[in-house]
C-alpha cells in the first residue's frame, strides 16, 4: 500500500486499533447501560473484530519489512 514515499498501512493499523478498541470501551458499555443485549453482542464482537485484525496486519506488517 505504498503511494510514493507514504506508508498507509500503518495509519490502518492504526484506525483498526483504534476504533476497536473505542467500540470496546464506549459502545459496548453504553449498551449494556441501556440493557440493549443484540446491540451490546454486535458491539463487543465488532471490536474484537477490529483489534485482533490490526493485531494481525501488525504482525504481517513487522515479518514483511523484517524478513522480506
């Protein structure tokens, strides 16, 4: 994902981070406050979702540049 001398791919890894773990911590609980249960199950799985797949490319990225 190179564009020139720009590396995008760590401004995703980034925003997967990020927004998993801001889904976790304000969605997730806010659901739970209002007793949304389907809301509150979709929330926590979406930021998981999100953190183990920017874990993930993190991973992919860092044996990439180390080995390749």
């Amino acid at each position: 994902m190179k564009i020139g001398s720009i590396d995008y791919l760590n401004y995703f890894i980034f925003l997967l981070l990020a927004s998993g773990g801001l889904t976790l911590r304000l969605d997730a609980i806010s659901y739970e406050w209002a007793d949304l249960k389907r809301e509150h199950r979709a929330a926590r799985l979406l930021g998981w979702l999100n953190l183990l797949l920017g874990i993930a490319v993190l991973i992919v990225n860092w044996v990439y540049k180390r080995w390749f």
